[in-house]
C-alpha cells in the first residue's frame, strides 16, 4: 500500500492539535497537582521520545477521524448530492477540454485541499474545547479562563481562514461552472 506522505500529514495534524490542545490542558490544570503524568514524561529521555512517538503514531487516525467528521458534517448531509455530482462531472469536462484545464484542476485541487485542510482543524478544536469544557467548569480559575479564550480566538482565525477558502472556491466553480455550493446544498 502505497500511501502519500502529504495525507498523513494532514490526517495527522487535526489528531495532533486535538492531542496536545488536550494534552497541553490536562498538564497545566489536572495534572499540576501531582504531577504523575509530567514526571513520567520527563523522567528521561526514553519517555520523552516514547510520548513524541505515541503522539506522532496516534494522530494520525485521530485526525482522519477528524477530518471524516468534517466531511460528512460539511459535504454529505449538506449536499444534494444528484446536483453535486452533475456538477463534479462540469469541472471533470472543464479539466479534460479546456485548453488550461490542468491549471484549472490544481487551482480547484488546491482549494479544495485548503478547505479540508482547515475544516479538519477547526473539527479538533471544537472537539478538544468538549473535551476540557467540562473540567473546565468544575474547575474555573482565571488562568483556565485565559486558556480557554485562547482556544476560542484560534478557533476563530481557522475558522475564518476555512471560510474564505472555501468562498474563493465558491467563486472559481461559479466562474467554469455557472454553480456554486449554495446551488447544491440540499433544500
């Protein structure tokens, strides 16, 4: 099996923003006090490097996950999915006939990774802030406030960066198309 590099790259970062946001929080504000996890971690090299690997591995199927949520959240129970694929086959025509249609298909490659890209991002954060929300409240303290606020602001700048990729890609597809997803979002 013959699996690009690039995908496990993007599956894994929405696994590892959720695993160290989570992770991160878990050692300032649960773990502060009896430090069980960060001596464990800390001990010695060896620990360190298990953890970094047990990160790395681990988020990868984490963030496809992740990224399998945004999918469906985003694309299959919000699609008409008769007129999304009518118009999956206009930008497959628009790439074999048209005299710059490799150019046209990256652009849309690339815009469309981006989309995913961030949505898979903005997935995990929403997960990590359900995650520690709970704790959170039962344990509220300014400093718990300051992170919590930090995560919500980081949410936001993903969040709005997805959201202009794919309002850019809106507006490719309606310049070879003539459609955008508002016309194949279901009614």
């Amino acid at each position: 099996m013959n699996i690009d590099t690039r995908y496990l790259i993007r599956w894994g970062v929405p696994g590892w923003i959720f695993i160290l946001t989570v992770g991160f929080y878990y050692l300032l504000f649960v773990d502060s006090k009896n430090n069980r996890l960060s001596d464990l971690i800390t001990d010695n090299a060896t620990n360190l490097l298990s953890a970094a690997a047990f990160v790395l591995i681990i988020g990868i199927p984490i963030g496809y996950i992740l990224n399998q949520i945004h999918h469906v959240w985003i694309w299959v129970w919000k699609v008409n999915h008769e007129e999304y694929f009518d118009y999956e086959m206009k930008l497959f025509q628009i790439f074999i006939c048209h005299k710059n249609g490799e150019q046209i298909r990256e652009r849309y490659k690339y815009l469309l990774t981006r989309v995913h890209e961030l949505g898979g991002i903005v997935v995990a954060l929403v997960i990590s802030f359900l995650f520690i929300l709970p704790h959170a409240i039962r344990n509220f303290s300014f400093c718990v406030l300051v992170f919590i606020v930090a995560m919500i602001v980081v949410w936001l700048f993903i969040k709005d960066s997805r959201d202009y990729y794919s309002k850019n890609l809106d507006s490719f597809t309606m310049y070879y198309v003539g459609m955008g997803s508002e016309s194949i979002k279901k009614k």
